[in-house]
C-alpha cells in the first residue's frame, strides 16, 4: 500500500536530477556522481520501504519501536554529527588556516564523552520520546513542554535551513542542478524516508551514509598518505611548502584570537552538541541504559576517527591542491570556495570515480542529516505539543497521522526558507542553533536532572531568558547586524555569545527557583527523590516492565 | 512503585553506587573540560603566553609535527580512552551492583524480579 507513493517519489527524482543549469559550472561532469547518487537513493528508498511495513505505532515512528542496537545507534550518532557541513567545513578551514581548524575538531569531540558521563543515563532511563519527557516527570507538563518545544524547533528549523542552502549550493556546484531543483530534490526525498519509514528508516539512512562517509574519507586519505610514503611529517612538508603562512600554518594563529571568542565559542560547540534535539532523541531509540552507554562509546570512537579523517584531508588538500591551477579560478582562488577542498583532493587522489564517489556521499550526507532534525521537529510538534498541551486523549493512530503532517509542513517549510536565504551566507544559522542548544535546552535539562531545587517558574525564567538573549545577541552581533543587515558597528560586539547566553540561562533559572517559596514548588522539590532513583536504576523507565 | 523507590532510598548500597558512579562521571568530566579549555586557551594566546609557546615548536629535531598538533590528535586519542573507561566500569560493576539493589528492593515488595 506504501509502495505506490514511494515509488512515485523514486521516478519524480530520477526525472529530477538530470543536469538542468550549465554544466560549465559542475565539478564534475560525469555520471559518476549521479549514478552513485542513484544507487544511494535506490537502496534507501527500499530500506524506507521496509521500515514502513514495521512502522505502526508512535513508539515505532519516534523511536523505531526501541529496538536499535548501540552500534547501530553509535553509528547513527556518528552520522548525525558528521554533517556535510562539518565534512566540507572542517576540511576547508584546516585547508585554509591549517592548525586553527583543529579547534572545531577538538571542540566538537570533547561534546561526546561530556553526554556520555553527565546526560545519556539518566536521560534513557526518564525519557520517551522527547527530552521534554524527562524534564516534565517532575515540573509542570504545560508550560516546560511548550518551552522545551520552541527551543526545540528553533534549533532545528535553524540548522534545516543551513543545511538546505548548504545542500543546495553544494549540488549547484557538484552537479550542476539548478538551485531550487536541488533544494526541492532534498526536501521531498527526506519527507519520503520520514512520513513513511519514521525513526527506523531515518536511522538506517543515517547508517548507510556514516558507512560511505567512513570509507570514502579512509579511501582519499590512505590514497592521500601513499603519495608521501605514509609520512605525515613528509605530507606536512609539502603542505607548508603550498601554504602563502609556511611552516606557521602548523601553529595557533590568525582564525580566532580573542579568548572571550575562543570560549565562548567552545561552549557553543561542547554544550551545543549536549542539547541539540535530533541527537538527545537517538538515546530513545536503543533498549536500556547499557545500550545507551554503549553507543556513545562508538559514536565517539567514529566522530574521532573522522575528525583525524578531515585533519590529514585538510593538510592533504593543502599539499595537493593548494597551487595547482587547475583548481584555481581567474583570481587564483580555490574553484567553489575552500569548502571544496576536500572534493578536489578527492579528484587528485582517485580520479574522476573516486570524485563522483565522494559528492555523492555529500548529497547523501546532507539527506541523511536533514532528516534526522525533521523526524526531531516533527516529534516536537506532535508528542510536545499536539499530544501533552492541546490534545491529551489524542490515539496512536491520530498521532502518528499528525506527526505525518508536521514533517511534511516542516519540509515545505524548509524549503521555502531554502529559497527565500538562496543569497545569504547561512553559516551563522547553524551557529546559531548550536548557541540555543547551548543556552535553553542544555541548561533546563542539566538542572531538571541534576538539581533538587529547580522549579517550573525558575526552569521557565532561564529558558526564555536564554533564547532571547541567544537570538538577540547573533542578530545584533557582527555577523548579522553587520554582514547581513550592513549596520556600521555592531550592538554586541561578541561574535559568539553562547557563554553569555549560556550563563544567564543558568544563572536565571537558579536564581528564580531559590525564590520561589510556592506550594507548587515545594512539590516539585519533593519529587526529585523518585526522579533520582528512576534516574539511577531505570527502574520504571519506559520500556521497562514496572 | 513509590514504596520500591522508598525501599531503594534506605539502601545504603545504592548511595554507594550513586556516590561512587557520580565521582567516576565528574572526575572524567572534568578532566575533558580542563583539557578542552587549556586547549582552546593556549590557542588563543600563542604566543604571548609562556603555557603556549612551545605549541609552535616541532616535536623533535628537524621534524615538521608541532607540539600543538601533536597534543590534538592526542586529545582525541584521550578522550576515546576516557569513554572506554567509563563504559568499563558502568557496564561492569555498577551495572551489576544496581541490578542486586533493585532485586532486593523488588523481592521485598513481592514483585517478582
């Protein structure tokens, strides 16, 4: 009964994609790239297929019914983390600022074990579906739930529309799709795998595609390492010899020099990852605390491997492509910007295959990622707010049919807003959904979890306290006030306000709770002890007999 | 439910756990924190500070690898060794000790484990 509709979304992208803008402008103009793609998008659409005939409930559409293994879960994490963005990103700074790039990398893993030690436990063992479900056990279903949604689906309409015009420019580049059809390819392909597969297709997608991503990013390494006889100091060499910074391109410099930015940065990065929405619900997916633990240890274990993957990759890019001409435009910039450095070393170190290879890996990647946040928005909406606020006695059936419609809303929606930003640099979106994490999820979760005394009014006071001040400051920053809007001087003269944003958050929630002398409080005080146990053993968790 | 949790409360051996368990996640914590901010500060203040010099300097005579990247690509290695420890023990020991304090508590109010 599925299969019709899935079939008619395969044919309408194969009628999709064949090169409409000039091919002048692709990287390739192969079919490499497109028949690789292909078989991507064919082998999901079956693994979609397959998960829809096992989809019923709202158990198995959020969390694929709790049954993913904490390798598959750790690979899926991995996945979730290794976006296009941060693959093409990391690798294009490294590539042109050398050492620098590395904070990122180093920034974004240490975000891992600080998960594992302080939130997954205890997390599994009192959540559902959402992160709101752990929070609300002991504080005030209505209004925590409608605070933990808005931050929810601020972060995640945020970073859907970076990844989208990310997507869509990257396909513009790599084959030569026109814009708007890209975005649309996007769009309709992860509305497939989310409204008819739910989280167990959602997963496998993101599975795959940490798979091809692994071994294509092994691949151009090994390839890249041959060439200076499997001597990082010899690849070194050769890229400080490219580099206009020679051997200062293997020091701290230039990127980032001012250590309020530099921290507040890493807060943004280390905290962000702790309260980003699509990763939180992946610890929903596996059967018990165990597991849960499990896949946070191959979830590291990968993302660490792939940040060592786009450190050589970057300095590779450097030595290799860095001063030839053949990927140097007129004024003798790198063809597409430096986040192509990785896709031209590609070309480099395997030719034309290995090339087509690796930008279908990209697309995939950004497919993957795009629908991870819309399964994560669209259980916002609906487990968060439909079903606990506004419709209590709502059926399965109803839920899962309204959280359909809130994926299929949410990726119009992101594709409007795709187009709509066509023209804007979009990498402060992304920013910015990392800074909210850090600043309304992160701290309300913390402190429901780790602090007796936090009530709903203090929780309610530091969250919006945050999301104001974390939209408030990137907008009347540098980066928005100046670069996007043209303002002179910006109000906030900090690029980076999550430390800020992150500390009033926890500052206003503490402050308010130790206030507040209510009898609703008191309740919520008194709660915490069967919330601690709950917490600590999983006894009573969901899933768990009782 | 309420009165397994109760149960549980008065164990001794589950402050046990939970003292023990908590010590083990903060300490490990705190030592990526520390590492991760060290880390970023030493970059933003190479090469003014006497902590950051050396990050420029290379690991050994006429070798290219600088201190600074040396200790990165350590970082990840570290943090790696960090989770697996952790897993380690919460998976082992722990795991085992709170399954026991559980079945106690269970045995005690007639449920079956």
């Amino acid at each position: 009964m599925l299969f019709r509709p899935l079939a008619a979304a395969a044919a309408l992208v194969l009628l999709l994609l064949p090169p409409a803008a000039s091919a002048a402008e692709a990287v390739n103009s192969g079919g490499v790239a497109i028949t690789f793609f292909l078989a991507f998008v064919t082998a999901t659409l079956g693994v979609t297929w397959w998960a829809a005939r096992r989809t019923h409930s709202t158990h198995d559409f959020y969390v694929a019914g709790g049954r993913i293994s904490g390798l598959q879960n750790g690979l899926a994490i991995a996945g979730d983390f290794m976006s296009a963005a941060s693959f093409l990103g990391v690798t294009g700074l490294i590539f042109g600022f050398g050492f620098d790039g590395l904070i990122y990398a180093v920034g974004g893993l240490a975000g891992w074990p600080l998960v594992l030690f302080l939130l997954s436990e205890r997390l599994k063992n009192l959540g559902k579906y959402t992160f709101a479900d752990a929070v609300t056990l002991r504080l005030a279903a209505t209004p925590i739930r409608c605070l933990a949604a808005s931050g929810s689906l601020v972060a995640v309409v945020l970073y859907l529309i970076g990844q989208m015009v990310g997507a869509g420019k990257l396909i513009q580049i790599l084959f030569g799709i026109d814009y708007a059809v890209a975005v649309g390819c996007v769009g309709t392909l992860m509305m497939v795998y989310v409204c008819f597969g739910g989280m167990l297709a959602t997963t496998w997608v993101q599975i795959i595609k940490a798979v091809l991503l692994l071994s294509g990013g092994s691949l151009v390494t090994v390839l890249v390492l041959a060439q200076f006889n499997f001597s990082l100091d010899q690849l070194f060499v050769a890229a400080t010899q490219q580099h206009a910074r020679g051997v200062a391109v293997l020091a701290p410099g230039g990127l980032v020099h001012d250590p309020v930015s530099v921290l507040s940065l890493g807060t943004a990065l280390v905290f962000g990852t702790a309260g980003l929405p699509h990763i939180l619900m992946r610890f929903f997916t596996v059967p018990n605390a165990r597991e849960a633990r499990r896949s946070v240890f191959f979830a590291t274990a990968f993302i660490g491997y792939f940040y060592v993957l786009t450190f050589i990759i970057g300095f590779g890019a450097m030595a290799l492509v860095m001063g030839n001409p053949q990927f140097a435009d007129a004024t003798g910039r790198l063809l597409g910007g430096d986040n192509m450095a990785a896709i031209h070393l590609a070309h480099v170190a395997g030719g034309p295959v290995l090339l087509g290879f690796m930008s279908a890996v990209c697309f995939a990647t950004i497919l993957a990622v795009v629908s991870g946040l819309t399964l994560s928005g669209a259980s916002a909406i609906s487990h968060d707010l439909y079903a606990s606020v506004f419709h209590p006695h709502a059926s399965e059936q109803e839920l899962v049919r309204v959280s359909r419609y809130a994926t299929i809303a949410l990726g119009v929606v992101a594709v409007l807003l795709a187009l709509l930003f066509e023209s804007q640099n979009v990498a402060y979106l992304v920013l910015m959904a990392f800074t909210v994490g850090a600043s309304v999820n992160f701290p309300l979760l913390f402190l429901a979890l780790y602090w007796r005394h936090l009530t709903t009014s203090g929780a309610l006071t530091g969250g919006v306290l945050g999301l104001v001040l974390a939209v408030g400051c990137i907008v009347l920053g540098p980066t928005v006030w100046v670069e996007v809007l043209g303002h002179a001087e910006p109000i906030v003269p900090y690029k980076y306000p999550a430390l800020f944003a992150m500390c009033a958050s926890f500052s206003g929630s503490i402050v308010v709770s130790l206030l507040d002398r209510s009898e609703r409080a008191a309740r919520e005080r008194a709660g915490f002890n069967a919330q601690y146990i709950r917490a600590q053993t999983g006894l009573g968790a969901e899933g768990t007999p009782a | 439910m309420q009165q397994v949790y109760r149960l549980i409360f008065k164990d001794p051996r589950f402050h046990d756990l939970q003292r023990r368990r908590g010590r083990l996640s903060w300490t490990l914590a705190g030592i990526v924190i520390a590492n991760d901010t060290w880390y970023v500060l030493a970059t933003a203040f190479y090469p003014e500070a006497a902590f950051a010099r050396f990050w420029g300097l290379p690991v050994s005579e006429g070798a290219a690898i600088t201190w600074g990247i040396a200790i990165g690509l350590a970082q990840t290695v570290l943090f790696i060794l960090l989770v697996l420890y952790y897993i380690y023990r919460a998976n082992g020991e722990f795991e085992t000790l709170k399954e026991v304090v559980v079945a106690d508590a269970l045995r005690a109010v007639g449920t079956q484990p």
